[in-house]
C-alpha cells in the first residue's frame, strides 16, 4: 500500500510521528508520504521511524494557499527539507495560522463563548515549527461542552459563514507552486473535489501544478475517474492517499485505506528522490 498523504501532531493530526508509522506498518503500508500543513517538523521523526519498519518515506508537505477567498491545498513532494527560502516561507503561514486563531477565538467570545487563547495555542507558541489551525479550536470547544464534537464545532461555529469564521490570507496557489519548484519540488493539488472548482485546475496547470490528487478518502469512483482524466488532459501526474489525521472528522479509515496505485508512484519516484 502506498499512502502519500498523512498528518502528524506537528501540525493537526492526533498521532506523533513515531505513531503514524507504527499505524502504517500494522496496516501494511509500505511507502509513507508525511504532509504536515505549512511544517515539515515531523518528518525527521518519521523518517527515522520509517527506516525501523521498513518502510519507504517520503518527506511532504500540505501548504495552504488563498484564491478568490478560498483556500486550495497544495501537495509538495521532492524538495529540500531544508531550503532555507523555503523554510521562511514557511515560518510566516503558521504566524499568520496564528493571527488567524487568535481572531477566531475573539469572534467567539463576542458570542458569548469564552476559549483560552495561549492555552490552546501553547503547543504552537512553545515549537513555532507547530502548525496550528480550526482543529485546535474545535477539540477545545468539544472539551469546554460548547460542541459535541469535531464536526458539529465547525460547522456550526468554525466554518465559512458561520460566527466566528475568518477568511484565510496567504500566497496565491501560483506562489505556492513557484515556491515548492524553486525549492527542488513538484506540486500536487490536493483533494480537488472539495475545492469544488474544477474550472481552476487548466489554469493551474498553465502556472506550473504538476500533480493532482485523485485517490482521496472525500472522492468517491466518479470524482476519481474524472481527475484522472484531468491528469491525462493535461499531463500531469497523479498523486493519493487517506489524509488519515487520527480523527472522526477526517474520514473514517486508517493509513493505507486510500492507496496510490503502484503505476502512478512509478512515475512520480523519479521527482521524489527517495531511497528504497
């Protein structure tokens, strides 16, 4: 089983990375893509986790970018863990990850529903490398009693439209692929059915998208089908994976439940440059 798209503690899942790993290798997952939002502080961990199980890493990303007010997934894969520019740009998606917290809990207590601000951000303020987000708020909202859980947090309260949502600012998706290129990197639109603008993906192309994302846990047969003809039209490679986070709100299944067929690996290994 080949998973490319998991996510750890370092940014919102519920696992560490050494848990991750320990998950995968159970579910008989035998190449691993770690893609943290906006960090790559989990992937060391993971990596050496990794090599323990025999299993083939790749090192990953999940940048956040803004067009038209909403926000697109980006997919890295293949760059330098330790590209300097690469990590500044970095550091300032998760400080702005924070302002935008901070205005959500804000929004909030206007509503009469009062969140300690430094005590959910701690992690994130103690390891800047900590990417935080709307799962932070809504886990302490279901520990506060305000929700009875993940999904009822958001969207009643935390989604767009609703009281204390606000709107993402960040690079436009064309900066994000020029970034993750410069970088060493290919870019992979993430979960294009819950983008729900497929009309963007040819322009995407043209600034420099490499991959698409069509096996995801959100994509039924139909949406797989239709992305793989998008990746056909337009040359583009394919990439896929559960999005496991540990958590009821990001589908049900484990690590490997969604697995990237070995042809399509095959063609992106020449960009990933791993080992094994």
């Amino acid at each position: 089983m080949i998973d490319l798209h998991t996510h750890t503690t370092a940014s919102d899942g519920r696992c560490s990375p050494e848990e991750l790993t320990a998950r995968a290798a159970g579910a008989g997952v035998t190449v691993l893509g770690l893609t943290d939002h906006d960090t790559v502080a989990g992937c060391a961990a993971a990596a050496a986790a990794c090599a323990r199980h025999g299993i083939v890493f790749v090192p990953g990303i999940e940048i956040t970018a803004v067009t038209s007010e909403r926000d697109v997934h980006v997919l890295g894969y293949g760059f330098d863990t330790a590209s300097a520019s690469l990590l500044a740009f970095l550091a300032e998606q998760r400080q702005r990850r924070v302002a935008r917290v901070r205005e959500m809990i804000e929004r909030l207590a206007r509503h009469r529903i009062r969140l300690d601000a430094d005590g959910i951000l701690a992690p994130g303020l103690a390891d800047s490398s900590r990417a935080v987000g709307r799962p932070w708020i809504a886990r302490a909202l279901v520990e506060a009693g305000h929700a009875a859980d993940h999904n009822e947090a958001f969207d009643r309260l935390l989604s767009r439209g609703r009281p204390a949502y606000v709107p993402r600012e960040g690079p436009a998706p064309a900066d994000v692929f020029t970034r993750l290129r410069e970088a060493g990197g290919l870019s992979s639109l993430a979960h294009p059915a819950l983008v729900r603008h497929d009309e963007w993906i040819p322009r995407f192309a043209e600034e420099g998208l490499d991959a698409i994302e069509a096996y995801h846990s959100d994509h039924d047969g139909l949406d797989t089908a239709r992305y793989l003809h998008f990746a056909r039209d337009l040359t583009l490679l394919v990439t896929g994976g559960s999005d496991y986070h540990a958590d009821s709100a990001h589908g049900g299944g484990g690590p490997g439940s969604v697995s990237l067929p070995r042809e399509h690996f095959d063609r992106l290994r020449p960009r990933l440059k791993i080992d094994g």
